[in-house]
C-alpha cells in the first residue's frame, strides 16, 4: 500500500503550521563599525490540515499558478486567538530592543531557528 504524503494530501488539502516567533536585533560583530541582523526564536508551532485550491493569476507581466490556502471557520478562530495572544502588545522600540516583537507566519514547515549569519 501506498504511503501518502502528510503534506500535501491530493490537492485537497495540505499540513501547514502557524509558526509564532519572537524577534529582535542582534549585535553581529564589529566589522565596518560594527553590523546588526534579525534574529529571532521560535515560540509556538501549531499544526493545521487546511484546504488548498489553485489560483492562476496576471500581474505585472507574469503568469503563475499559486496554491491559496482554505481555513475553516474553527481555524480562523485559532488564528485570531494566537495573533491576539502575541501581537496584542507588539512595538518596536529602538535598536536594543531585545524581545516582545512577534510575527505570526502561515508556512509550509514546523517553525525553526536560523543559524547566527557569517560576515563575509
């Protein structure tokens, strides 16, 4: 028997994760007077089987076909309780800022961290 595929199920429907991380500026070191760069953790992972449908679409000169994704009622309510939960609050104060910022992504991957970038 055929194993399928958990993340993308047919084209009905695909695994997705609304993926919280919290974000902030970090000192990269003292090259060219020094540098800074977006660094962030991943805080909460949640796991959604959604619908997806194919969308063909024209701008700017370009034809594509894109996959949009289709969440249920229950879904756009947990997608509402965790933006509130973590985007109630969210300001940006200054370049020390060092945490509270959040962004609330639908992706395709369970939310991971990125390794601290090289000067080159």
């Amino acid at each position: 028997m055929k194993k399928k595929n958990p993340k993308f199920l047919g084209g009905r429907g695909a695994l997705i994760y609304v993926n919280v991380y919290e974000k902030w500026l970090s000192y990269g070191g003292p090259e060219e007077g020094g540098w800074w760069y977006s660094d962030h953790k991943i805080v909460e992972s949640t796991p959604m089987l959604v619908g997806i449908r194919w969308v063909h679409k024209h701008e700017m000169g370009w034809d594509e076909t894109i996959r949009e994704y289709k969440l249920s009622p229950t879904q756009d309510r947990i997608l509402e309780k965790i933006k509130e939960k973590y985007l109630e609050n969210d300001t940006y104060t200054n370049s020390n800022y060092r945490g509270g910022d959040y962004l609330v992504c639908l992706e395709n991957i369970k939310g991971h961290e990125v390794p601290r970038p090289h000067y080159e």
